[in-house]
C-alpha cells in the first residue's frame, strides 16, 4: 500500500472538506453563544410541544420589558431564548408576566455580562495559540536528535499543520452548522477543540516516533520509502485507537443528553479527523517538504 504515492489525493480531500468550512466561517461567522457575547439565556418550558404562537408570545413579554430576543430555539416543550443582559428585576417581573400563560414557567436563567465575554473569546484564542507553540517547541527539541535527512524542526512544524487542519475542519463545520442549523459555539466547545488538538498531535507523534527508528535501523531505503513503511507498522494502532474512542463518543451523543450533544458531536469530527491527518497529511508533508528541499538544493548547486 503506497499512502506516500498517493499524497496528492489525500491533500486534495483534505482541502474539499476544509474549503467550504472556511468560507462559511468567512460569509457567516460562528453562532457564537451568551459565553462569548454576554447576554442572557432563559430556557421556558411548556406543557405542551411548542408552537410559532408560544414563540411569539414569550418574545413579546420580554420585549415588553424593553429587550431584543437574539435568538430562539425549541425542543419539544422547551424553549431557549436569548437576549440582552436582564438584571434580576426584569426577570423577576418577565417570570410574573409568564405567569399569564397557563401551565407556562421558567426552568432556567443565565446571565453573562460582555465583559466576561469578550474574556472568554480572548482566552480560548490564546489557549488554542500557546497550545500550538507549546507542541512545535516539544517535538522540535524531543525529535532533535532524529538522522538526517530529516529535521526535528520539521516534525514540529508538520504535526502543527495537521492539527490546524483538525480544527480548521471542526471550527469550519460548526460556522455551517450556526448558519443553516442555529447551532452555538460556547466555551465547552473551545474544550472540544483543546481536547482535539491534544489527540491530533498523540496520534501524530505516535507515527513520527516510527519514523524516527527505521531512519536510525533501516538503511539502504529512501526517506518517502521509510516513512511509507512507518505509516504501514502504525496504521493498525492508529485505526484501533480512534474507533475505541468514537465508539465511546457515539454512545454519548446517543445517550448523553441535550447539554453535551454538541460538544459530542465537535469532539466525534476532531478524533476522525486527527486520525485522517496523522496518517494521510502529517507524514506526507514531510516527505513533501523533504522533496522540495532536495529539488532546490539541486538548483542551487546548477
């Protein structure tokens, strides 16, 4: 099985599924929650299964009490509404008004301030940053004593690129899923993706630390032949370890509940395809870069 010889095909689906993520997240953003706007989340239950005239009817009590409904969102009898920041007497005041609604009450209120949202947005971006700086310096400085032709900087430099690759394909999709789906990226989401990174990079180091032996053990084999070969002796490991993992994930997302089916579902498409980009990216990017380098010490020596 020649995984190498066919890098092409494995950057250009990786590409296919990232590029419409990437303009969606461009057009439309993410459907970013009260965690990161501030703003207030009241989850109403009914006695009954929602319709458009319970909708309206709750937002007209809340805009009775002069505040804009962002969003709304039902699920069987309950609704979830959110809107601008309420202090504790517009809700006490909305739970009366809700009062007029037979078999109508609150279940549940949050309430966030933009300060401690703009906050939020601010660390999950560092974290998701120094995360990556962290992993390139590590791998360049447990790697340094790998043989030539390969380069420690290179192992760290590749493992990075595929772990971008993971969240650009989480964070692409969910802009997707926020536009055409109302779903909202909260802060359990960046723990999703902190947790994703983590597992991309395992599973990529699990195939550089191959390769490293049989550069040291295996000689007369060209560098794209001993990483072909390291890919080969690892792919059962790789495959065994992420379908323990989603089988875990499917269960949670069937019978998990509501409150983590998301943050599920994010953590379900980071591990398949962290396990996609160890094996079909990381390793091929450094046979790719290994070639270039050659191709262009050649021209320097014309």
């Amino acid at each position: 099985m020649n995984i190498i010889g066919k890098k092409y095909l494995y950057f250009l689906i990786s590409l296919i599924v990232i590029i419409p993520g990437v303009v969606s997240l461009i057009l439309f953003g993410l459907n970013l929650s009260i965690d990161f706007t501030g703003g207030s989340l009241i989850t109403v239950s009914f006695p009954k299964s929602i319709t458009q005239s319970d909708v309206n009817s709750v937002s007209s009590i809340l805009k009775k009490e002069g505040l804009t409904v962002s969003s709304t969102q039902a699920s069987g009898n309950l609704l979830n509404v959110r809107t601008q920041t309420m202090d504790q007497k517009q809700d006490e005041r909305f739970i009366s008004d809700l009062s007029s609604l037979k078999g109508t009450k609150q279940e549940e209120f949050q309430s966030i301030g933009p300060t401690i949202g703009a906050e939020t947005t601010t660390n999950a971006a560092t974290a998701v940053a120094l995360a990556s700086l962290f992993i390139v310096l590590y791998i360049t400085w447990s790697f340094r004593k790998v043989p030539k032709p390969a380069s420690s900087l290179r192992f760290g430099i590749c493992a990075v690129i595929a772990l971008i690759h993971d969240v650009l394909v989480v964070v692409g999709l969910f802009a997707i899923f926020g536009h055409f789906f109302g779903v909202e990226v909260d802060s359990l989401f960046v723990t999703a993706l902190l947790t994703i990174i983590g597992f991309s990079v395992h599973d990529t180091i699990v195939v550089f630390d191959r390769i490293r032996e049989n550069l040291r053990r295996v000689s007369g084999l060209s560098f794209e032949q001993v990483v072909n070969e390291s890919i080969l002796q690892t792919l059962d490991r790789s495959l065994n370890t992420s379908l323990t993992v989603v089988l875990v994930l499917v269960a949670l997302l069937l019978f998990g509940g509501e409150s983590i089916k998301w943050f599920v579902v994010a953590l379900l498409i980071g591990v398949i395809s962290g396990t996609y980009s160890s094996i079909f990216n990381a390793s091929p990017l450094l046979v790719l870069w290994q070639e270039l380098s050659e191709k262009f010490g050649k021209n320097k020596n014309k």
